[in-house]
C-alpha cells in the first residue's frame, strides 16, 4: 500500500471538493447543488456517479494517465455512456500547502 493524501478545497463557485489519494488510486467528491464521486486507478475500476434532486448518473471511466508528484496531481480520463466514449478530459490540480 503507498502513501495516503488528503487534499480539500473550495472553488470559486462554494462547491467543496475533497480527494483522497492513496498509491495509485484517486477518490474524488465534489460537494455543490449535489454530489460527484469518481474514482481513478490506473489498475482498478474507474467510475463517476453524479447525484441530485433528479437522480443519479452513473458513468463509465478509463483512466488513461494519473500522476501524483509532490504537489500536483494529474489525470487524463476517458467518460463512457453505453459502453461508448462521450468525451475526454483532463484533471490537473497544483497547490501550496497553507502555514
């Protein structure tokens, strides 16, 4: 098992975001109006459900590429509908650690 992180912020927006980064292995949630939860691994099972008032959205991924070095981490994902891909997006997140 590798190194475990914790990362939260909050965007512009008053959306709360918290990634928890475990070796090779990504948990994202995103807390705003509802709730986004992925999960990224280069090994594993890759997933993004969207939840709201309306329902919930479950999507496919692909983590194409995930690097986490110091104080950024990056991640290229492929989101699936059906089995087929409906777009491609990157993630980047750089940051300072607050005194």
């Amino acid at each position: 098992m590798g190194d475990y992180t914790r990362i939260s912020y909050s965007e512009d927006n008053g959306a709360r975001v918290v990634l928890d980064i475990n070796g090779g292995d990504v948990s994202m949630k995103r807390h705003s109006e509802g709730l986004t939860h992925a999960t990224f691994s280069m090994e594993g099972t890759s997933s993004l459900s969207v939840h709201s008032e309306h329902g919930i959205l479950e999507f496919g991924v692909i983590t194409l590429a995930l690097d986490f070095k110091g104080d950024t981490l990056y991640i290229n994902y492929q989101l699936l509908q059906g089995g087929e891909t409906i777009d491609t997006h990157v993630f980047e997140l750089s940051w300072k650690l607050e005194e």
